[in-house]
C-alpha cells in the first residue's frame, strides 16, 4: 500500500481538484472592454449607468425592489448600520462563528457587537442564544448565512418583528440562494453581499445592499456617497455623515456578466455536493443537514463535519495536514470563534463604547475568560472542515479524486 503523502508518498492528487476562480469568459471580456473604452471608469456621479444596471438585475434576483453598489462587502455592513440609525451604545447581536467584518461594523459606528453561538445543526447564528441577549440597548441582528447553510430566517424574522429590531442579512456567501422560495436579502430590513475575489460572484473587490425599503435604499445610497442628496435620493431631509464607498463602472461591468452565469454555476456547485456527499458521509466526513426550507442551496464553503472516530482517533488538524499533502486544499479553523482571532483587536482606548461590556477591549484577557461559545469553538477547533466552492467546480472525475485521496488517508489514519 502507498505511503500517505505527507509521510513521502505520492500524493493523490498531482494537480489540486480545482476549477480556476474566477472563472471569467467572453461575457466578462466584452464587458470590461466596453467599460474601458467608453473611458467612464469611476462611481461618481452615483449610481454610475452600469451600476444601476447591475443594482436593478441584482435586486430583482434576489426578490427586492432596491440595490445599491458599494466599494467591498464590509463597508455595506457599515453603510447598512449608519442609514438605519444605529447610535453610539446601542447593541448589535452577531454569530461568534464568522468573518470579523460581521462585528466590526458595529465597532465602527460607535455601537457594541454582542457575540451569541450557534446551532450544532448548521453553524449559523442560533435564534435562542439571539433571544436571550436582546436587552433594551439592542437595535439590530445580524445573522450569517454561513458555508452552505443558511440562517434560521423564520425564528429571526419573528424576534425581530418582535423586538422591533432591524435583521440586516449577512449574505457574503449566499448569492443566489433561497429560503423557501424567496431570496436571501429579503427577509429582513436589508441584506449585505460581497464581491470579494473568493466569493461566489467577484469583481475583485465590490459589495451591495438589497433591500425593498425605498426610504432605507435612499439612505443607503446617501451613506455611501459620502452623505450627499442625489438622483433618486434628492428628497432625503436629514444630512447623514456618510463615507465615499462607491463602486467603479469597471467592477460594475464585470458583475452584470458575473451575474447571468451564476444559476448555471449554482447548479454546478449543487452536482457536484450531490456526487460527493454519500461517499465522504461512508468515510466520516459529513455535510451540514440541509434545511427543507433552503430550496437553492448557495455553496461558497461547502462545510463537513470530521468524525475523528472514523480515523483512529486523529485530531481534525491532522487530518487536514494529510489531505492537503495528498492535495485537496481543504481548511479547519477557515473562521474561529471572534474574540478569538487577532484581528478582532478592538481596545477601549479607541472605542470607549465598549468598556462597559469588554472592559479594556474584546481580547483583553479578562475579557476572554468570560466569553464562552461551546459549539463555535468546537466547530472551529475540532470539527469543521471547509471546502472552497472552487473544489465544487472542479470535473467529475477530479471530484472522485477527492473522495480517493480521503479514503487513503482514512486507510493510513493509524500512521497519523
């Protein structure tokens, strides 16, 4: 029998199983050539032609009436906050088992992030742990739909209904997909995509906002035209400090292409969970349940879950260290529980709102010994292993190599 590749074998996998991302054509081509030769490159006036272009097709996939286009997916969190009138102090409640950009946005608009764990079933936020920190200080939720799953949409609708609390979607790696049958986006008062290089549709860089508010798309709009009256939101009465967050007619050009080929590589994506799903359950690594109320599954991370059982007892990492020897690129700690990641920095000293909850900052280490998120950590520490939507695009047979390579180290689990 072969010896597992990080111990000097041959790896599985001489070429990583892997589609080239982005995947651009003639479309995206075509697009960006007729953006550069008309010479109108910039955001400004906003929204630029092609923006708007984008914002209308955008929105209407995503059952909204309104979109607007900003610089990245972080900033639209920003800008969603501001335009809703978040104040200094007022509390905002995110998953502990996300990218940093969910509770930095609170941070920067003088507001306090209140981490909350998530469900076991599928790593997003958990309605229960949202209920119990909403206090009086609370203005919005923003849950994640994380991976391949999404949110709890229903229980959060009705707490937010509830409490009179904005929902702001974090949908950065959710476009296209669905909950019973309508758009992601949709649900709450607003929704935040990101075109980031790795997401599943990209210009590089961008973001947008949907929402079917049009007061709310104003203001949007405003914010992130650095709080000017323009266009289709010259009759805002109130003078909003904004930011200049426009997105480029270039970047815009090259997602109203991304955006026609996005069902066809969504069903892509979904073949190919299909053909790998039954054979990795067999070997121990298995997919988050899908909910029944997800009727198109949007894949940017396909998530599994490691049994350690299934392979001898070895850790998760060690695992991951073997397969990406054998070469399958796949991640553990992709996300780890926030207070947890060094970039989540933020100090008192700075933000003075946030004493009264972190004392010194978010990782002071007095403040760390108090936070405790049990499934994040074990998700993030024992549990999860992420596959990029990459992997997903990859052909047929490259998709049997992946499988392959981890029945192989599943053999030689007792070496590791």
């Amino acid at each position: 029998m072969s010896k597992l590749a990080i111990h000097g074998g041959d790896p599985v996998c001489g070429d990583p199983p892997a589609a080239r991302w982005p995947e651009a054509g003639e479309a995206e081509r075509r697009a960006l050539l007729a953006a550069f030769e008309e010479g109108d490159w910039g955001g400004y006036p906003e929204p630029g032609p092609r923006a708007a272009a984008f914002a209308e097709a955008f929105a209407r996939s995503h059952d909204c009436a309104h979109a607007i286009c900003a610089a990245n997916g972080s900033v639209t969190l920003e800008a969603a906050l501001v335009a809703l009138g978040v104040e200094a102090g007022d509390e905002v409640i995110v998953p502990a088992y996300t990218w940093i950009a969910t509770a930095a946005c609170a941070i920067r608009t003088n507001a306090v992030p209140v981490f909350v764990d998530v469900e076991p079933r599928s790593w997003c936020i958990d309605p229960d742990a949202v209920q119990a920190a909403v206090t009086e200080r609370t203005r919005a939720i923003i849950p994640v739909h994380l991976g391949a799953s999404l949110a709890d949409l229903d229980r959060l609708v009705e707490i937010a209904e509830r409490h009179d609390l904005a929902l702001i979607e974090d949908c950065a790696h959710a476009h296209g997909a669905r909950w019973r049958e309508r758009g992601v986006g949709s649900w709450g008062a607003v929704g935040s995509f990101s075109f980031q290089t790795s997401k599943l549709m990209t210009a590089g860089e961008g973001g947008a906002l949907v929402t079917n508010d049009a007061e709310l798309a104003a203001r949007c709009h405003s914010v992130i035209n650095c709080g000017r009256h323009e266009g289709g939101y010259a009759h805002l009465d109130e003078w909003i400090f904004g930011m200049n967050a426009r997105m480029t007619e270039l970047q815009a050009a090259l997602l109203c292409a991304q955006l026609e080929a996005l069902p066809a590589l969504t069903a892509r994506r979904a073949a190919a969970i299909e053909r790998l799903s039954a054979p990795l359950a067999e070997l121990g690594l298995h997919a988050l349940p899908r909910d029944v109320r997800v009727t198109t599954q949007a894949a940017y991370q396909w998530v599994l879950r490691y049994d350690g059982d299934a392979f001898a007892g070895a850790s998760r990492d060690r695992f991951l260290r073997a397969l990406r020897a054998e070469g399958v690129d796949a991640a553990g700690p992709f996300y780890v529980p926030l207070p947890d990641h060094p970039l989540m920095n933020a100090r008192s000293a700075q933000w003075p709102q946030l004493r009264a909850r972190y004392g010194e900052g978010i990782r002071a280490p007095e403040t760390l010994e108090k936070l405790s998120f049990p499934v994040t950590s074990r998700a993030a520490y024992e549990e999860a292993v992420w596959l990029h939507h990459g992997i997903l695009l990859a052909e047929p047979r490259d998709l049997d190599r992946v499988v392959d390579a981890v029945a192989k180290v599943k053999r030689h689990a007792a070496e590791l």
